[in-house]
C-alpha cells in the first residue's frame, strides 16, 4: 500500500470515528439514563473511543491473523450483538423509567416502594404514574433509594455495552473494509496463462491465437512487476503425426513464434526461453482429433528465480 493510499485509509478511519461520537453526542442523547444524559454520553464517548483503538489494534495491525471476510463477519458478529443490547436496554429503560410532565424520571417496581407508600390506603389500585403525580413528580417519595440506584447501574450499564459494542463491530467493519487484499501469489498469477494452440502441421498464429496471446502479455507483465527475476519457457508440442525430426524443428519454430510475438507486446528477451518437445511427451496420448488439437500447442511455464 502506499503512503498517500495509507494516509487516505488512516484520514477515513478517524472521520467515521469522530463521526460515530458525534451521533454518540447527538442522537443517541435522548436514550441515555435520566437524571444526568451528559455524563453517560462521556463514558459512552470513552467507550466508543477504547473500541475504536482496540478494533484498530486487532485488524489494522493484523493482531490475529484472520481473512477480511473473517473481519467482516466479527463486525456483523458486534453489530447483532449491539443492536439485541439496544433493544434489551429499550425495553429496561420503559420499565425503569416513568415521565412526569414531559421529564423523563428513574423509577422502580411496585415491589421496591417505600413503606409509607404501600402502607397508606388512599394508594390501594394507583398506577405509578398516579402515585409520582401524587408525590409531585419526586420519585423519592415513591421509590426507596436502593431501588432508584439499583435501576441507575442497570440502565448505565446495559447503555454502555450497547455503546462499546455498536462502536467496536463499526470500526472492526471499516477496518476490514479498509485492509489491503493481499496481492495474488506467483502460482495465483500464472495460473491465468493460457496455451497457444496452432493448426496441423502449421506454425503460424490463428487470429484466436494472437488474441490469447497478447492476454498472456498482459498476465506476464504484470508477473515482471512484481516478481522481478521471474522468466517464462516456451514449450512447444506436436500431435502424433510425422517423425520426431520434424515434429521437433516443428515445435521450436512453434515456440519462435510465441517468443517473436511476446517480443513485439514489449516482454523483454531475457525473461523468454524457448524449446521443444516434437511429439513426445505429449499431454493427451489418444489418435483422435480432439486430442491431436490439444498436442498442437505452444505451453508458457514461467518459473520464479
């Protein structure tokens, strides 16, 4: 990768994460705990960021060896896990909070009220909402304090799971998103080689074979750039038809040909070497034609010095 590529991917990753803060900061503000959102939207922040340089740490700087899909599938892995948090917190927050004249407030259950609550009968079939107006929108008078904080470590916590979990699966997905695929190996490259086939008897290139040929061209620069040293063997075959003498000077003239047109696409002379096999150790030892076209053929080996 190179330096100005790396400064983009670096640039990219940092945006998403004042990005995702600031929606942190933002939007979901108005899910946070009650009674103070702004301090939950800190720790959330902090979360948010220890996510970020954790994700960065584990696939930016290849911690664990794992494939970019595999990344990619641990940041949907954090992505479900947060969004099920999310709804899980959703739910506790309706159950652990009530509004009072459009004040979100903590509350608790009906088994968490205070004793002056439960023992005063003019309380007998109220709702909470009825009993927090009665109390003029103090919980405290309704709810014990054990149960107003046990319901504020609740929802503090589950909210900042929900948070670090969202976070991290996002930055594991950009980062995944973001690392390089490896280039392909030497074996990977060659493999897309094709033969050169030619008609009986025949050493001149068809218009399908100067096609394919200039395909290989292509195939093989691109090997150069990267393996430096690497040269390429022209092999040239025969079908079973005349003797070994000429089916011999037929293969070389057969390889010549290649090697002159691999010339012409700009490969250099020294990377190419040329020999032939006549007819023997053909690949397909069959008379029929089918085989015998096969045979005629000019093979390109390319070996990594």
């Amino acid at each position: 990768m190179s330096a100005a590529t790396q400064q983009f991917t670096l640039t990219l990753i940092f945006d998403a994460g004042i990005a995702f803060m600031g929606l942190i900061s933002g939007s979901l503000k108005e899910i946070a705990p009650p009674e103070t959102p702004k301090i939950w939207v800190i720790l959330g922040t902090i979360t948010a960021s220890g996510a970020f340089f954790s994700a960065k740490l584990l696939a930016g700087m290849k911690l664990m060896p794992l494939s970019r899909n595999a990344w990619f599938g641990s940041s949907m892995v954090f992505v479900w896990l947060a969004i099920i948090c999310g709804l899980v917190y959703i739910l506790t927050r309706s159950g652990l909070t009530i509004t009072y004249e459009g004040e979100t407030k903590l509350a608790g259950s009906a088994a968490e009220y205070l004793e002056a609550v439960t023992n005063d009968p003019q309380n007998t079939g109220k709702t909470r909402d009825e009993l927090v107006r009665d109390a003029a929108g103090v919980v405290g008078d309704v709810w014990t304090a054990e149960a107003l904080n046990r319901s504020r470590r609740i929802l503090g916590v589950e909210y900042t799971v929900f948070i670090t979990l969202l976070a991290f699966g996002l930055y594991l997905g950009i980062e995944a998103y973001n690392t390089p695929t490896p280039d392909p190996t030497f074996a990977e490259k060659i493999a897309k080689l094709k033969d050169v086939h030619f008609e009986f008897s025949k050493s001149d290139l068809s218009l399908d074979a100067a096609e394919l040929l200039n395909a290989d061209a292509d195939i093989l620069k691109d090997v150069f750039k990267q393996f430096n040293r690497a040269t390429v063997i022209l092999e040239g075959y025969c079908d079973d038809r005349g003797t070994d003498e000429y089916n011999f000077a037929l293969g070389y003239k057969r390889a010549e040909v290649v090697r002159q047109a691999l010339l012409a696409a700009q490969i250099g002379k020294e990377r190419l070497a040329v020999s032939s096999h006549g007819k023997k150790e053909s690949p397909c030892r069959s008379d029929d034609e089918f085989c015998r076209q096969n045979n005629r053929r000019v093979h390109l080996t390319a070996i990594q010095n």
